[in-house]
C-alpha cells in the first residue's frame, strides 16, 4: 500500500505541478505587456509595491518566482531596496490565489477544461486565443493532479499511526513548522505544499490544528528559492532574498504563538465542515495579516538587512558592463525580453558617446578622445556578447510568436548598433593618423562633416528613441535623413575634388578626409537598417 500512495502522490504531485506551470505561462504571455507596465509603474511607495507583488504573482503562479524576479531587479539595480521589501510582502499574499482555487471541488470540471483548451489550442492560429487555451489546459491538468493527490491519501485516513503523527504537530507546532519547511524545500513550490495539506485535509487525514504550523512552515520554506538564487549576486540583492526570510519568520512567530487560536476559530467560524477551505483560508488570512502587521515597520527589515549585510566600500561600484539583464529574470520572459530592449538600449548610449567622442577628436585634434573611443570600444564589444548570450537564453523559454519576432529584430540590431561603434573606433584611428601626421582639413571640408556628422547623429537618435517607445512616427524621418546622407556624402566628394584639383588640399588629408565621410554615410544606413526593424515589428503586432 505505501507503494501505491507513494507512486499516486508523486504522479498528482507532477500533474499539479506541470499544470501549474502551464497555467503561469500563458497567463505571462497573455499578459506580458501589462506585466512589464506594471512593473515599470514601481515607485518608492510601498504600498504600491505590495500591490505590483501581488498582481505579478497572481500571474505567474510563484511567489518564489517573484521573488527571484526581484533578487535579478535589485541585482540589475532597476529596483532599490525600499522598492522590493513591497513586492515581496505582495508575492506572498498573490500566491494564496493557488491554495483558495484548489480547496474548491472543481475536479469534475477538469477534463471540460482541458478539452475546451485543446480545442481552441488546436484550431487558431491567433496568438491571444491559443494562450488563454494554455491557462485553461494547465488549470485543468492542475486539478487533475489534485484528484490523483486526494485518491492517493485517501488510505492514510485508516492509519492510526499516521493520524497520532498529525495531531502531534498540533501540540508540538515546531515541529510542524519544521515538516513544513522540508515539504516547500523539497518539492519547491509552496503552492503544491498547500495542495497537499488540502489534498490530505479533503481525505480527512489532516485536522486544522496539525495543517496550520505546516502551512506556516511552508512559507518559510519558499524562500530558500530566492536565497539560492542570491549567491554570487550584489550584497543588496543578498538582502532582497533575507527580507523575505526575515519577513515570513517574523511572521510564523507571531502566528504561532499569538494568533493560532483566534485564527482557527475566525476560519471554522466561517466553514465548519470543510477543513480544506478552512487551510486554505488560514492561508489567506496568515499572508494578508503578515503584511499589515510588518509593512509599517518594513524600514526596520531594512535595518535589520543593511546589519546582516552592512554595506561596503566598493559596494557602488559597477563589476559588470551590463546594467538591466539578469539571467534570474528569465523566470518571467516577457520581463526578461523588456529589460533586454533596456540593455540594448544602454549599448546605443555607449555607442553614442563613443560615436560623438570620435568625431570630437577629430575636429578638436583630441588625442585623448581618440583613447576615450578606443576603451568604449572594448565595453561595447562586450555589451554585444553579453547581451547575445542573454537574448539565446531568452528565446529558449516559453515565449509568443510575437517575441519572437522580436528577439530576432534584436539580435540583428545589437549587430547594427555594434557596427556603428565600430565604425566610430574607425574614425577615431582615421583621427589619431591625422594628429599624429599633422595633416591639415580645409575649413570646407570640416563644415561638410560637421553637418554630415550632426545629422547622422539625429537619425541615430531618432532611432534609439524608436527602440525605446515602439512608435514608428520617427522611422519615415530617420530614412529621409539616411538619404540626404547619402547626397551629403556625394556632394562632400565632388567637393574634396574639386579642393584638390585646386590644391587647397593634400592627398593624404583627403584620404582621411574620404574615409571619415564614408564611416559617417555607413552610421546612417544602419540606423536606417534599425529603424526599419522597428517598423516591422509594429506592424505584425
């Protein structure tokens, strides 16, 4: 019999999981855009983060999720301190969703569910249909995995042993905690923890009083996703991942030793007869309470953080070339695909300066801008890898058709923006050759490129911010001036010919000359290039 209860829990175990899973993900992919809005809203106010923590975590079905989410946030340094001890409150509260769904007896309501998602899963082709098909497949497959939980601990009621062990961890509540603890940690998932209680509690194997320091335990169990997940990241999102902890022990101990009984009697109260409700709003009840006993006081956790890891010297200062990609936010696609657009974003800024520092030196005759170019050469080289590697990684998760799309626009614009760096350490050798040859520029010529260069920069701009906002107003603008580019450039020509023809010029300088235009024109065309991607993608979406 122990073999069948084994093999039937991990069987309704895995189905639950798996369909939980399934579930989080086509919720992400239906709501992706407003995932990222919602995250981009976040302020320093905390009460608004509790409510981002709860709305993200009703989404994608893991508080432990979220707060790995917000360990690679604070490690990117997107989110401060103060910004993440709310969401983390709010994870906590948005993954009772779970636990309230699963003590409903919808189970003879799964397979209609999963066949209505099959179906329309099968049948369309539109991106939006097939994930709200997803959700309805994986909440389905989760309430399978429930039935195959309760039918497997069905027998367990008749043991006598396994009874006198759980009344035990209602006298004995640390223990309880401890089990608990154990269950989350093993099986990773505080939700499918609070299945189980559920499952069993619906068998009537587990009373309240044993389920509630387990279902206590359980949280404190979660965060060791989050605690993981802090090693090798930034002291502050080491004390991202300890707030968590802290937070859910403070709060076991005030549940266990101040509010049990007036809890149990408050759900018992409210269904008598049906302890899998009543865990499930123990559940509730413990989460939201936890918040608004501790959110007025989240400075203190914060306190108690900065002494746990106090702050360091070089603890500002930036180890890495990156700024927004981290790869503990590829729990969540869609976010991980914004902040690399963010990272994208961050490389054309260097690239910028760098183009702006090359032509600097040359009309200033800067030799130390010409080296400025050179090391942000090297930082772009390694943006471009980096955020490669990281846009692979992201294309491997479960994402739209649509993302897609994107991700490939991206890689072929971190490939132009690098080019347009590269062309722009073109320009600063070009430059450092004319400083050390002492050549000299007609004052024609360097009026010529100093209005090819400044309107070459405007399309590069115009381009960044088409990056940035999605829009395509500035696209038609941004080829307009890519073609009086190319007539600039022409024009720049027959005028060095004619200065040379003249002699108001020397061959050497005009070779330099020649070239400068040349890396300017080929900066325009792939902004060009860049924009046009854009324009794409706006029109498919």
């Amino acid at each position: 019999m122990g073999f069948q209860i084994a093999v039937g829990v991990i069987g309704g175990l895995g189905l639950f999981l798996f369909g939980m899973q399934m579930m989080g993900n086509g919720l992400q992919k239906a709501a992706g855009k407003k995932l990222e809005r919602i995250i981009e809203i976040l302020t320093s106010n905390k009460f608004i983060g509790v409510i981002v923590g709860i709305f993200v975590t009703g989404i994608i079905q893991s508080s432990s999720a979220t707060t790995v989410m917000v360990v690679g946030f604070v490690n990117a340094g997107v989110m401060k301190l103060s910004q993440a001890v709310g969401v983390i409150m709010g994870a906590n509260v948005g993954t009772t969703v779970t636990g309230q769904l699963v003590s409903f007896k919808l189970e003879h309501y799964a397979p209609l569910a999963v066949g209505i998602g099959m179906l329309f899963w099968m049948t369309s082709k539109k991106d939006n249909v097939k994930q709200i098909a997803e959700i309805f497949i994986g909440l389905g497959i989760l309430f399978i995995g429930m039935e195959f939980l309760k039918d497997a601990l069905k027998p367990l009621r008749g043991i006598q042993a396994f009874n006198d062990i759980m009344i035990s961890f209602g006298h004995h509540p640390v223990l309880g905690v401890l089990i608990g603890f154990l269950l989350t940690l093993t099986v990773q998932s505080s939700s499918a923890s609070i299945g189980m209680l559920i499952a069993l509690a619906s068998q009537g194997a587990l009373p309240l009083a044993a389920a509630m320091p387990i279902l206590y335990g359980d949280n404190i169990g979660t965060c060791t996703t989050a605690l993981i997940s802090s090693i090798g990241a930034s002291r502050n999102a080491k004390r991202a991942a300890i707030i968590h902890l802290i937070f859910n022990l403070i709060g076991t101990m005030l549940f266990i030793f101040v509010f049990t009984k007036p809890i149990m009697a408050l759900v018992q109260s409210w269904d008598p007869n049906d302890v899998a409700r009543q865990i499930a709003n123990t559940h509730t009840i413990f989460n939201i309470s936890n918040v608004l006993i501790q959110l007025p006081f989240s400075f203190m956790l914060i306190k108690i953080v900065m002494w746990l890891v106090p702050e360091r010297e070089d603890e500002k200062i930036r180890t890495t070339t990156t700024k927004y990609i981290d790869k503990r936010l590829l729990a969540t696609p869609s976010i991980a695909l914004s902040n690399s657009i963010r990272e994208t974003l961050h490389m054309g800024n260097v690239v910028k300066k760098s183009y702006k520092t090359s032509l600097d030196s040359f009309f200033n005759l800067d030799k130390k801008a010409v080296m400025e170019t050179f090391k942000l050469e090297k930082e772009i080289n390694k943006l471009e890898k980096d955020i490669t590697d990281y846009l692979v990684e992201v294309s491997n998760c479960d994402i739209s058709d649509l993302d897609r799309k994107i991700i490939d626009g991206l890689f072929n614009s971190v490939n132009d923006i690098e080019r347009i760096g590269d062309h722009a350490d073109n320009i600063a050798e070009l430059s450092l050759a004319a400083i050390e040859n002492k050549l000299v520029f007609s004052k024609k010529g360097v009026e010529e490129l100093k209005v090819m260069y400044e309107m070459a920069m405007t399309a590069y701009e115009n381009t960044l911010e088409a990056i940035k906002t999605g829009k395509t107003d500035r696209v038609l603008s941004i080829i307009e001036i890519e073609e009086k580019v190319d007539q600039l450039e022409l024009r720049a020509r027959e005028g060095h010919i004619r200065r040379l023809n003249h002699n108001e010029c020397s061959s050497e300088s005009g070779i330099i000359f020649l070239d400068i235009i040349s890396n300017i024109e080929r900066i325009s065309d792939l902004s060009a290039n860049i924009a046009k991607f854009v324009l794409s993608i706006s029109t498919t979406s």
